[in-house]
C-alpha cells in the first residue's frame, strides 16, 4: 500500500520536532524537505547541523524521503544566464550531497525552463543539457530524481517523459503532482498514464483551474477517487506526498490530520 508524507511546509514552525512526531502520530509515513530561495542555507550545512536534522527525526520516528528542491523557480535549469544556470546546477549537486548524508531518497526538481512566462529561445535545451549533468552526479551518489509538473513550462506528463527519454539515465524519473495537472486544465489520469512507468513520487494536493495552491481537500476540483482507483489497477505502492502550506495558521495541525483521512477513506 501506499507510503504518506506530509509537506514540511504543512507543518507549524514551532517546536518542529513535536510538530514532527504528531504528524507520526496522526498517520503520516515520512516527511518532505523543503529547500526553496530562504532555505538554501540548508544546502550548505555543517556536521552538526546534519546531526541535530537526523536526531530530530529519529525522535519523531518519521523520516525524509523526498526532497523538494523549489529554488529553482528563481534560478532554473534554463536560464539564459550563465550564472544563473551554473547556480542552478551547482544548488542540485549540493542537494544531492545533503540527500546523501540525511539519508533522502530522492529530489523533487521543479520542471522551470526559466523564472517567468515569457519564453526564451534555447531555455528547454538548455534545461536538458544542464539536468543530463546533475542527473550524471546524482547516478554517482545513488539519489533518484524526479521531475515536477508546475504552473508554466513542464506542465503535462508528455513532456516529461520527451526530457526523460533524452536524459536516458535510470536515475532520472518523474514526481508528477496531481494538483498541477487539473490546475493547468489536464485529465490527471491520462497524464499519470503517460509516466506510469517512470514514477519515483506523487504530491497530493487539491487545486483549481489556474489557482495552485491554498485550496484545501475537498473544496477544490482533484478527482483523487478517480486518481486512486487508478493507482490501484496499475498496483502503484510508491510515495503519496501531501503538499499543503500552514501560513502560520491556528488550525494547520488539523488541517494536516483531516488531510490524510479524506485520502484514506477513500479506501473504505
């Protein structure tokens, strides 16, 4: 059956260790990683600080599984920008380095050409041939990466599976997220049919059409009956990360704890 993670960004800020142990508590399997623009300090780590981040999850019992690696909205693959895309690069090696010492398994990479809309002559080439190098480093560690619909660019399920056929490395595969899809106006289903063989992960979250983020399950238009009656013909039992945001929110615990029960009671 199916894994459950829980977002970290879900998660009140506050005491995070017992955040984390409550959220092992209340059903959650392992935790994802967030390292957007204010958290890239966390690429760069000491001894200790890795220490304190594997005790902490000892403690709570609840591991991390995946990374989500957002910092490359800001500065992408793509970008026309030498330094920028050099960056970019160098911030996923480093991923794959932290990955390795806390024990993570994979890296969710954010499927941005480039930082805006506005298209660039060259930017998917480049997001190519700047991943196929990553996608090189990450073999040499062990660390599997997947690849993220978003919002613009890498939206639908084609795509991804063109860029991991020319990558051709078994160490880069998809995380799509089901949200995205119907946010962007895709059939979820036929887009997770087209990776079915390619899939490291999936994020969980509901959506509406062009509006991302912040709905809460259930008030949105994800048909995640349809979507798990199809994980379970083709006897998917990989991750389910459940992406939310708290907002420093007085109810986000009990949004994360009413999250996982409408998942699991579709079973019932």
């Amino acid at each position: 059956m199916f894994k459950f993670g829980i977002y970290e960004k879900a998660l009140p800020k506050n005491n995070f260790q017992e955040q984390l142990k409550r959220a092992r508590q209340i059903g959650y399997d392992f935790w994802e990683m967030s390292v957007d623009p204010s958290k890239i300090d966390r690429l760069f780590w000491d001894k200790e600080s890795i220490y304190k981040m594997k005790a902490m999850c000892d403690y709570a019992e609840l591991p991390i599984y995946n990374m989500v690696l957002s910092a490359h909205r800001d500065t992408p693959l793509g970008s026309i920008d030498e330094g920028d895309y050099s960056q970019a690069r160098n911030y996923l090696m480093k991923a794959t380095d932290l990955a390795v010492k806390l024990g993570i398994r994979t890296i969710q990479i954010a499927g941005y050409y480039n930082s805006n809309k506005n298209k660039v002559d060259g930017s998917r080439e480049r997001y190519v041939r700047n991943l196929k190098q990553c996608v090189d480093y990450a073999q040499r560690n062990g660390v599997m990466l997947g690849i993220e619909n978003v919002d613009y660019d890498i939206v639908d399920g084609i795509t991804i599976s063109q860029i991991i056929s020319e990558v051709n490395s078994p160490y880069l595969k998809a995380y799509p997220d089901v949200g995205n899809f119907a946010a962007n106006g895709l059939d979820e289903v036929n887009e997770l049919e087209v990776l079915k063989n390619n899939i490291v992960g999936i994020h969980f979250k509901d959506t509406k059409i062009n509006t991302f983020r912040r709905i809460d399950f259930n008030c949105g238009i994800v048909n995640f009956d349809k979507i798990l009656s199809y994980l379970l013909s083709i006897k998917y039992e990989g991750y389910i990360g459940i992406e939310m945001w708290e907002d420093d929110k007085a109810d986000s615990l009990s949004k994360v704890s009413n999250a996982i029960k409408f998942i699991k009671n579709k079973f019932n």
